[in-house]
C-alpha cells in the first residue's frame, strides 16, 4: 500500500506540473498580456507603449523563465531605472533597500502574485473564497450523499418494483434539470413574499418574516443559517444527487443478482441482513468513486449556483478573474482546481482498494 500511494504520488506531481505550465502557457499568450497592459495602463496604448508596458514587468522573457519565476525556482526579473530608487522587480517595489530586495519569490516561496482585480495579495484573496465554497460543499456533501445513497440502495434492492420505477424517475428528472431552472423555481415558490408558498403561509400566520427562506445567500457568507442557506444547498444537492443514486441503484441491482447473494436467500437469510451485511459494502464500491468525483465538480460546478444566489466563493472568483483578465488570480484558482482534482483522485484510489478486497490481494 505504501509503494502504491508513493507511486500515485509521483504520478500526481508530474501530472499537477504538467497542467499547470499548459494554463500558464495559455494565460501568458500575447492577446491576453496586450490586453492586460491596456487595462492597468491606457486602452489607447501604442504597440510601443505596450511591449514596454509588458517588458519592463517581465512578461516579454521565454516562457519557461517566467514559469520558473512564478514558481519560485528561478530569480526574479529586476528592471532597473534612472534612479536607483526607481528599481523594482517582480519580488520588490520601487524605493525597497537593496540589502532587502528577495532573489526569489514564487509558488513555492508562498507568492501567488498581486491581484490587479482585486488589488490585493493573490493567496489570501482565493483562501478567503475557497473556504466560502467549503463551507458550502459541505453542506451539500452532507445532504446530498446519504440521501442519493439511500434512494439508490431502496432503488436497487427489488428491480422492476414500483419503488425502483419511482425512484428512478426521481432521479433522471433531478438529473436532467440544470441548476438555473431548479434554483429559480425554488426561489420563485419559497423565497417569493408574492408567489409560492411563502404568502400562503403568512396570510395563515405560520411565518415570523416574509418567506420561508431567503433567496439570497449573501448573508450566508458571514453566518450561514437554514433561512439562508438552504436554497442553494438544496440546489446544487439535487442536481448530483440523481447521478448518485443512478449508479448506486445500478451498482445495487448488480450485486444482488450475484451467485452469494442467491445462495442466502435460498438458505433463508431474511432480506434486511442480505442487504446491510452481504450486499451493501459491494455496492458501495463504485458510488464511492462517483461521490469524489462530485468534489471537483462542486468546486468549480457551482458557479450558476453562486451567481443565482449572489454567494461569492470560489466559483465566482474564477468568473470574475477570467473576466477581468486577471493572470495571477487566474494562475491561482486554475492550479488550486487541480490540485482538488488529483487529491480527490488519490483518495479515491485508495478508497477503492480498501473497498474491493480484490485489488488488495492481487
């Protein structure tokens, strides 16, 4: 086991390597650097001004000494002025001592650059929205899992029964239907003081407020509570918990077919514990797989979702540094994403030899 996590390791590491210099590659393409310089300078800059503009500040040197640079491997551009007191680097600002000017700073030194939209230190600006999103995935893991779990496993359990035909209607139709039409309808009926459910229940006097729930979740990002928070996170649940429950449900039918499963129900072996003690853990394998594949995609998935309930996390950062074509900010959420994607894969894959005692002796 731990050759095998060693190897993944090494693997994940090339691969993280590999993904980040094609993002960095496509960020620092020419369009994108001219238009970085019109928008911190002049838009009506001369094609002299910008490659000035560009060079000065290091974005005009080979590619792979850039790469180096941002990841702290490699010194940082200095640009000297007519002044001394006019130098200044990618590590240091005009007027900083020489004695106390960094050779390096990168990636690796804990630099994530400067945000030109945001202006501000790139790392704590995606910190403070990564932990918004966190806050929200857990909330939706929690909800989500066992809830998709339990409907798979029901959904499994007779196939061909009312229940599976029902459940499984269930979850294609939550499946099929994108998070802007569920997150609308789910404000327009319990978040609407006009329509829905909400003034039904205030004509009644069963509403302290106005709704039932509030359908913004701007709030949430400071104290998230159940009036807040709970349209969003119901929203984004539903639409993974389809998936889930699909291949929990499909998982479940396979396993209970099995020869050992036909063998206990012949020696009589009630149903409930055939379930829960012989079927359940081998049903399990492949949803486990499914379920952090969800992580990722609840990362960067969300961004309809925090853009409907105006929820600014990580999802809204990515929009909002791709929008404003901010490089560093970009560089950040794109390695930040993959860097979820392959520990998440990492833990699966040893999830997964832990679940299936096969792999384990082979």
């Amino acid at each position: 086991m731990g050759l095998f996590i060693l190897r993944r390791l090494g693997v994940m590491l090339l691969t993280a390597l590999c993904l980040t210099f094609i993002v960095f590659w496509l960020t620092n393409l020419y369009p994108n650097l001219e238009k970085l310089a019109k928008t911190q300078g002049n838009f009506r800059m001369s094609d002299e001004a910008v490659a000035s503009f560009l060079g000065d500040r290091g974005y005009l040197q080979p590619l792979p000494v850039k790469f180096g640079q941002w990841l702290g491997v490699m010194p940082g551009w200095v640009t000297e002025g007519e002044d001394p007191s006019q130098t200044f680097g990618r590590c240091f600002d005009a007027g900083t001592p020489e004695d106390a000017r960094p050779n390096r700073c990168g990636v690796l030194q804990g630099d994530w650059g400067f945000s030109t939209r945001f202006k501000d230190d790139v790392g704590p600006t995606v910190m403070t929205r990564l932990a918004l999103t966190g806050k929200l995935m857990l909330c939706v893991l929690l909800l989500m899992v066992p809830s998709a779990l339990i409907i798979g496993v029901l959904a499994g359990m007779r196939e061909g029964s009312k229940l599976d035909r029902s459940l499984s209607t269930f979850s294609i139709a939550t499946t099929a239907t994108p998070e802007y039409v569920s997150g609308v309808i789910f404000i327009a009926l319990l978040a609407s003081s006009k329509f829905g459910i909400s003034p039904w229940l205030a004509d009644m006097g069963l509403l302290d407020g106005k709704t039932l729930f509030l359908g913004s979740a701007t709030s949430a990002m400071a104290d998230a509570n159940f009036w807040n928070f709970f349209l969003p996170v119901l929203t984004i649940s539903l639409y993974g918990m389809g998936y889930i429950a699909r291949m929990t449900r499909a998982s479940m039918t396979e396993v209970m077919t099995a020869q050992y499963i036909r063998t206990a129900r012949l020696k009589g072996v009630k149903f409930s514990d055939i379930v829960l003690k012989h079927a359940l853990r081998n049903a399990l394998i492949a949803p486990f797989t499914v379920i952090m594949l969800q992580i990722p995609w609840l990362l960067n998935g969300v961004v309809i979702v925090e853009t409907l309930f105006n929820y600014k996390g990580f999802g809204w950062l990515l929009v909002e540094a791709a929008s404003n074509n901010d490089i560093e900010l970009l560089l950040a959420v794109s390695v930040i994403s993959v860097i979820v994607v392959l520990v998440t894969q990492l833990i699966s894959d040893i999830g997964y030899v832990y679940l299936n005692p096969r792999i384990r002796i082979s």
